[in-house]
C-alpha cells in the first residue's frame, strides 16, 4: 500500500468522483509517482469506510483521464505520463523507409484519375442543395436510398430512413458509441483490437472491459461470464477482417455472441470497413440481431482513401438518437463527398475500385504466403493486414526496433491491446508500397524472425 492516502473528511458527493479528484491531484502534484502502486480496492474501502463498488468506479474514472493502468493480479498503477494515444503506424512519412505500418487500400493511378474525373463531372450532376443548403434533409435522402442498395450488397437489408452518412467510418464509429453506451456505462471488446476503441471511449467516458478471443473472435461464455457481474451496455465486433489481428468470425459464432447479446439486453456495434473486399463472408451481424446492431462501414479502405463517406445503419429505436449525436458533433456529412460516392454507387465505380482492390490483393497476400511460407501468421487471401505473432525468443519492442533499423516500419500490438502492454505480435499492412517494396519488407522481417534475436540493439 502507498504512504500518501486520501483525506476522507474531504470526499463529496458524488463520493467516487471525488475521490478520483483527490488521487488525480496526488498524482499531478506528485504525491503519487509513476509506476507507483495504489492501495487494493477492498483496503482502500475499509480505510475510508466506503464501499468497495465506489472505489471501483473511482479508480475507473482515473483509467478513462489515463493516469492510472490495472493488471489482473497485479493491481492499480500510476502510469508514466506522456500522450495518452499513439497511433500504431509510422507518422513522419520517412521516404527511405519501407512502411508496412499503415493499413490502406492498393493505390495507382488508376485510382486518382477516377477521382479526378469525378471533381470534373460534379458540375453536371451536382443539385444546388449540395451546394446552398444548410438542411441535411434536403440534401440526403437520394444519398441514404443509394446508401441502402449497398448496403444491401453487403448482406444487410436496412430502411434508407435508417441510413445516415457520415464523413467516415470513423466518425459513424464514434456516433454509435455516444448513442449506444454513452458515458459512465461499459462497452465490452475484444482484448486485442482496433487502437481508437480505447482511447476513444476515455474521451466519451466510457468504460472498456476486455473480454478473451480464439481464433475465431470474442468467445460468447467470456461476454456471458462479463455480462453476469456487470452492467455491460454493449459490446463493439469487427467480423470481417478484425483489425488488427485479421479474424475472419464464423457465422456460427456470430450467432452465438448474438444468442447472448439478447440473453442480457446488450447493443452491438458492427464495424464493417473491411468487409465488402472478401468475396464469401458471413452475413452481417446486424441481419443476424437488426433489432440491436448499429452496422458501421464505409469506402477508404476499400475503394482510396479520399473517399471518406461512412455509412451507419440503425434499428428505429436508434435511429433518431444517432441523428441527433451527428447534429451536434458534425452537423452533417460533407455534401460534395457524398455526391462522389452516391455518383459512383450508381454508375459502378465503387464495385469496379472494389473488384480491383480484391484482385490486386489476392497478388500482395500470395506475395505474403510466399515470403512467410514457413512462419506462423493469420492473413485472408483478400485482406489489407496480416497479424504475425512473434516467438517467445523475440521482444516485441525490439523485433519493431531491429525492423525499423533496417528499413522497414511494422505497428506494434501494443496501441491495440486493451491493457496497453504488448502481446508479441506486430501487424504488417500490404496495400501501403509496391510490390517490389512489400517484398523488400517481408523478406527482411523474415529473416528476423529466423534469425537469433539480437538483444544488444536498443530501441529506436
């Protein structure tokens, strides 16, 4: 237990958040250090006569403002102060480097002449609303109708009244949290996945329980053993292509994490950026439970990344309060951006840039299967990542290191791991270079891994 306690004659209601006011100055004034243990809820209670729930939630506010971390058997500790969020690609664009940290779509000219010719032809076909007009209801309802013919393509046979576009999947994302879970109630994700959950829900105030995985994705009797000793509001799924560790989940096991969404009255959010790439998938979650699942997707990483319209899809009790979330953060989707896309939905753009994508990287992961042809790794034939856990032998911050030292830049796990410690794995993107570069990459990262690690070279 720490020296430093906290003043009980100082607590006020609510008592929780006080309390978390008084270690969050203990640990900005330096009373508490970094690194330093705090005091074990059960005695931390019986010292301060509280329950050990409102320490609970006390130390779960100090989680969400990032200044203390739990590991299970371990404790609370203050954590090292620095930014709270690190993105887990490479970000000064080094032109010497090799960068297989950034998960994007296959990008050639092919791909800017049809957005060149786009811009070119938006003069013919834009309505003057798109332009003139402040009002989303006047503007939309032929986007949310194309919106819907799509979406239908993708197994998913919504409303167009249920639609509403968004300036990306991550913003559709961060509008389905606030209607969804909304501050101080849990979302429940996998353990390890895509590095904006957790960073994410601190800001909205949202508390994270991490729940185990398989090979197969979140396991239903872990969400069920969660959901039966918390109050969980929802639970976030990336199906089709997780990122990061590429799971596609089996349609039975959909089922069965719906069998318990419904056994405890649970939200599901569905992101689904990748899944229009994998030409036999699943059926989404959202047709499996509509009445429950917010379905996100959108075309950056599928079609190019300039194309940022997301789409996300409600059931009716949602939809008005996801609208409502859009006109007080956004407003509204950028109107140019989604002519684009409407435009190309109609005349077949979007399915041409999406059969070329899948074409192209059918290529790149043969290239993958080829140069990783005696490692371990999870990948699909038609994905943008691959998930390549690492041996024991091989620290993860120094395998990402020793690959950056000699040219090639790799994402760590440890941006994407619930409990912010590494889990010895690095995700290497495919789309992001060229074919001759991607090979030049693979082969050096394969020949660290067969190779004796070095443990003199220091990280980077």
């Amino acid at each position: 237990m720490t020296i430093w306690q906290p003043d009980a004659s100082l607590l006020r209601r609510p008592v929780y958040v006080s309390l978390a006011d008084q270690i969050s100055a203990a640990i900005k004034n330096g009373r508490l250090a970094e690194d330093e243990k705090l005091p074990a809820h059960r005695d931390l209670a019986y010292d301060l006569k509280l329950s050990i729930q409102t320490i609970s939630k006390a130390y779960d506010i100090l989680a969400r403002r990032g200044l203390v971390s739990g590991e299970v058997g371990r404790g609370t500790y203050v954590k090292p102060s620095g930014p709270s969020f690190q993105p887990p690609y490479m970000t000064d664009g080094s032109a010497d480097v090799v960068d297989l940290s950034i998960v994007t779509p296959v990008c050639t000219q092919r791909q800017l002449d049809r957005m060149k010719a786009a811009l070119h032809s938006l003069g013919d076909v834009m309505t003057p609303a798109s332009a003139l007009s402040f009002r989303p209801n006047t503007i939309f309802p032929r986007h949310n109708d194309a919106a819907a013919r799509w979406l239908a393509t993708l197994g998913l046979k919504v409303s167009s009244q249920n639609v509403l576009l968004t300036n990306g999947s991550s913003s559709a994302f961060t509008l389905a949290l606030m209607s969804a879970v909304g501050p101080g109630a849990i979302l429940a994700a996998e353990e390890v996945c895509y590095h904006v959950v957790r960073p994410l829900a601190d800001y909205l105030g949202i508390r994270v329980r991490a729940i185990a995985t398989d090979a197969d994705g979140m396991l239903p009797e872990a969400l069920d053993e969660a959901c039966s000793h918390e109050e969980i509001r929802a639970i976030t799924l990336q199906p089709n292509l997780a990122n990061p560790t590429a799971i596609l989940m089996s349609e039975a096991r959909r089922h069965a994490l719906v069998d318990v969404a419904r056994k405890h009255d649970i939200a599901i959010i569905e992101v689904d950026v990748f899944g229009p790439l994998i030409s036999n998938r699943p059926r989404p979650v959202a047709a499996l439970a509509p009445e429950r699942t917010i379905y996100v997707t959108g075309f950056s990483k599928v079609t190019l990344p300039g194309l940022r319209i997301g789409y996300v899809a409600g059931p009716d009790h949602l939809t008005a309060t996801i609208a409502n979330r859009q006109l007080m953060t956004t407003w509204m989707a950028t109107p140019v951006v989604a002519e684009i896309a409407t435009l190309w939905l109609g005349d077949g753009t979007i399915d041409a840039l999406v059969t070329w994508q899948r074409e192209t990287l059918r290529a790149r992961n043969r290239i993958v299967s080829k140069c990783f042809e005696d490692l371990s790794y999870r990948a699909h034939p038609e994905g943008l990542h691959v998930w390549l856990p690492l041996s024991p032998d091989h620290d993860e911050v120094a395998f990402v290191s020793q690959a950056r030292a000699r040219g090639v830049a790799v994402a760590p796990s440890t941006p994407f791991s619930l409990s912010g410690s590494p889990v010895g794995a690095v995700r290497i993107a495919v789309g992001a270079t060229d074919e001759d570069a991607l090979r030049k990459g693979l082969d050096v990262l394969a020949s660290l891994l067969r190779a004796a690690p070095d443990r003199n070279i220091l990280s980077l």
